[in-house]
C-alpha cells in the first residue's frame, strides 16, 4: 500500500486519491459471508406443545350502583345508606368471590373527601375493582 505518489517531484507528497478498491474487496467478502450464514441462522426446532382446551370463565361479578348527591348521602343501588351501613356492606361485598364491582356515580358538586373516604373504605374491605360513572350528556 503506497501512501505517496511515486511521480510527485517532492520527496514525500501525500496521495490525494483514495483507493477504493480495497474496501470493495472487503465488502464482497463480507457479503458472502452473510449470503452463507443467513440460511444456518433461521433454523426452527419443531416440538410439539401440549394444547390446553378449557372455557373462558363466563361468570361476570356483579356490580355495585354507589351514588353520592352534592350533600353527601351515599346510596346503595338506589338505597340511601349511612356510613356504618356502607362499611358493613362494602365488608360482605368484599368477601364474595369474585369480589364485585364499584360504580361510583358522584355529583359534580360533590367534595372529594367524602369520596375519597369511600374509595379508601372501598379498598380496605376488598372492593379493588372501583369505576367511575359519568354522563357524557352534561356539560
């Protein structure tokens, strides 16, 4: 590999070509070496995989109507409640299986701290599964 020009009338000028040629050497070998492997690298084993036949689980848990009004009763599927009386029914709802559940319908006006008592009530006596109902209909 010549790093000079053997016609240059200075003793040691520099080459101002690039010599390409190697390099394509080197690709072409390159691309014949993956032209080879690619085929050896897509092998599949076959193996035979146990087939697992059962029905989807088609008991749905039922849901739970709360609703809090701007003063902040609380109704239990349309039943007004009191305090004592939702946490004992949010404990048995808590151990049915499977656990159901809590569709909160809240009034715009309601405080959040009612109804982040309800949810952490909710959560502590097993009701984990809690969604919030809105009506889209309402500005």
């Amino acid at each position: 590999m010549a790093f000079g020009n053997p016609r240059a009338t200075g003793a040691s000028a520099p080459m101002t070509e690039i010599n390409i040629i190697p390099l394509v050497d080197v690709m072409l070998v390159l691309l014949v070496i993956f032209i080879i492997t690619a085929p050896l690298l897509t092998n599949a084993v076959k193996i035979d995989l146990p087939q697992a036949s059962s029905a989807p689980n088609l008991t749905k848990p039922d849901n739970i109507q709360l609703a809090i009004d701007a003063g902040g009763q609380i109704y239990w599927n349309g039943e007004a409640v009191e305090q004592a009386a939702l946490d004992q029914r949010l404990r048995e709802a808590g151990q049915r299986n499977p656990a159901p559940e809590l569709h909160v319908h809240a009034d715009k006006a309601t405080r959040y701290e009612i109804l982040a008592e309800v949810m952490s009530e909710a959560s502590k006596d097993g009701v984990t599964r809690i969604g919030f109902v809105t009506d889209p209909r309402t500005p």
